[in-house]
C-alpha cells in the first residue's frame, strides 16, 4: 500500500502491530510503530495493550512494564482493558503482589476493577497455592458489589481440590447456588475428581446424585472418574452396568473410560474380566488401545507371572504401531528376571536401550 502511495490509517497501522505481536515478532512491531508514529501516528489504548500482550507472551515483564508506564506519561487514561491486560500479564507470571497494587491504583484513578479483574488475580493467587487469600479476595469483591461468576468459583474449587480441601470445594459449590451461579460440568467434573482422588466414594456417589437433580447432563469424563470410584470401593459390578447407561445417553466411550476400567478390574483381581473388556473395547466399540491401555494389561498379567500372556500383548503393540515405552521395558524386564528367565530379559534390556531408554 505504502509502495502504492497510500497511506496507512491507525486502524491499518494498529491491525499489523497486534498481528506481529501475536506472532512473538516484537521487534518488528516496534520498528513499525517507530515508523508510524514520525509520520504522525498516535499510539492508543489497542496499541499499547497489542504491544503488552505480546510482551507477556514473550515473558519479557519489564518492559511489558515499561511500555504500560510509556502509555500513562503519554497521557492516556486507561479504561479497564488496558488495566486488566496488565494485571493479567502479572497474575499469570506469579506477581500477585504488584496486580494487587495495581487494582488499588485503578481504583483511585476512577477505573474500578469489574468481574475480569477480580477473577485475574484470583487465578493468579490459586495457581501459587494461596487459595486462602483467593477466597478473601473475592469476599472483597462481593463486598464491593462485584459478582463473582462461574468462573471464579471453579477457580477457587480447583485450588480447594488440589489442596485437599474437599470440604471448602464442596462448600463452594453450595456457596454458588446462594449467589446465583449455576455449577457447570467443569465445577462437578473438578470437585467429583478430587473426592475421587481422595477415595471420598460416598461423596463422589453423592455429588453425582446431586449433579444429576440440578440438571447437568454428565459427560464421559465424568463417567470415568464415577468408575474410578467405583473401582475403588470394589463395587465393581455397578461399574460394568454403567456401560449401557452411558450408551443410552448416547455418550462416545473412549480409551480412557476402558483404561479406568480395566484398570479397575485388575486392581480388584479379575484380571480375566480385564482381559475380556480389553478385547471388547477394540472389538465392539472400535477404540483403539494406546501404550498406556496395554501397559495396564502387560503388568496385570507380568504381577501373576503370566508371562507369555505379557509378551503376546507386547508383540501386538509393535504390530499395531503402538510403540511400548520406558515403563513397558522395566515390567517385562523384570517379570523375566523373576521367572528366571534371564536370556529374555536381558534381550529387552538391549532392545531398550537401542530405543533410546534409560537402563535401571
């Protein structure tokens, strides 16, 4: 346009900048607005959060900083965007502490934090495991009138989760009801996963029951975490009798449903019922099995000494492309060495360390 004659307008000028910026071609970017600005471009708001984001992704904070401080001596008064594109950038890189400062600044400068805001920072505070604080934070914000919405809550029923703190997650979800906010299927699958991985069977049946009452329809990793539970507590026939459940609801089965499964299966020593859902999954419901689905099978069958069992599983993941990995070397080396068999083993210790892994 420019070799035409033409002359590029601010919208052109601001398109090109944030399409270099997403790219992570920063120096091209500042070498146009260098360009743009000696012919009498004005830099705004969409320019300097283009150049901020890019900065951020680039992890460069100083000078995201820096160039947010250019904006400010240059006049503009940011509205919330800008604001929260900066406050992003520091919640997602760990400085809490300056996005809290900068939510007080935008306050006194008339700009107050909305929804997105508070939401930033409380991300930021859970991922380095402050959920304590996160949860104040967003006291603070109901306080101020701003509504935390679906998002804020699963963001601190995740922190609770991964704390271990299932009773807060589980209270949060009834917090949500209280405040208008409808659960989805990211808050259920994330609160029934933490009971789950803290074997709290009961709670998982029950927020299950519960989930289905207020209407959520569960998807198929919901399902998964349910047989995992199940599994658990060796109730295992309920977990068989969800397969025709889940085809009634018209649900996809996929291989990590039958990896839960089996899994299950073999933990609670049917390894003959395992073995039969291992085939009827291939079989029946066309999923295709992955090097973890037959790593479950091959050390179910290595931990009863059924070796010839492991090694015909083990020859059919080369047949079928699926390629073992470190774990599948050091079941079956070791499954030969128990059963004496030390010329096997020996034979897959050299095939595993031609592939490029690690001797034990």
């Amino acid at each position: 346009m420019v070799n035409d004659g033409l002359e590029l307008d601010g919208f052109t000028y601001n398109t090109i900048i944030d399409g270099y910026c997403k790219q992570g071609k920063i120096q091209n970017a500042d070498n146009l607005l260098k360009d743009a600005t000696y012919k009498g471009f004005v830099p705004d708001e969409f320019t300097y959060c283009s150049l901020i984001n890019g900065l951020w992704q680039e992890g460069d904070i100083d000078r995201a900083m820096d160039v947010f401080s250019e904006a400010l001596g240059k006049g503009l008064k940011p509205s919330i965007v800008l604001y929260n594109t900066v406050i992003r950038g520091l919640s997602q890189h760990g400085l809490i502490l300056q996005a809290l400062q900068l939510m007080n600044d935008m306050s006194e400068n008339g700009c107050n934090p909305d929804t997105w805001t508070f939401n930033l920072v409380i991300n930021g505070l859970c991922k380095m495991g402050c959920v304590s604080d996160a949860s104040k934070l967003m006291n603070d914000a109901i306080s101020k009138g701003c509504l935390p919405d679906v998002f804020t809550f699963n963001t601190l029923i995740d922190g609770y989760c991964k704390q271990l703190n299932l009773d807060d997650a589980i209270e949060g979800v009834s917090s949500m009801w209280s405040h208008g906010v409808t659960p989805d299927v990211i808050t259920y699958t994330t609160l029934l996963n933490g009971l789950c991985k803290a074997a709290r069977n009961e709670d998982v049946m029950e927020t299950f029951r519960v989930m289905l009452e207020k209407g959520c329809a569960p998807n198929i990793v919901m399902y998964s975490i349910l047989v995992e539970s199940l599994c658990k507590a060796r109730k295992i026939s309920e977990t068989l009798d969800l397969l025709d459940e889940i085809q009634d609801k018209g649900l996809a089965l996929d291989i990590v449903y039958f990896g839960t499964l089996i899994n299950g299966l073999c933990d609670n020593g049917d390894l003959d019922g395992a073995y039969k859902l291992f085939r009827r999954a291939e079989q029946e419901f066309k999923v295709s099995h992955t090097t973890s689905s037959y790593n479950i099978m091959i050390n179910a069958f290595c931990g009863k000494l059924k070796v010839g069992m492991a090694q015909k599983l083990f020859s059919e993941m080369g047949e079928k492309g699926t390629n073992p990995d470190s774990y599948t070397y050091r079941v079956m080396i070791d499954r030969f060495l128990r059963v004496g068999n030390t010329d096997f083993g020996y034979d897959f210790l050299i095939e595993k360390i031609e592939k490029g892994f690690l001797s034990f």
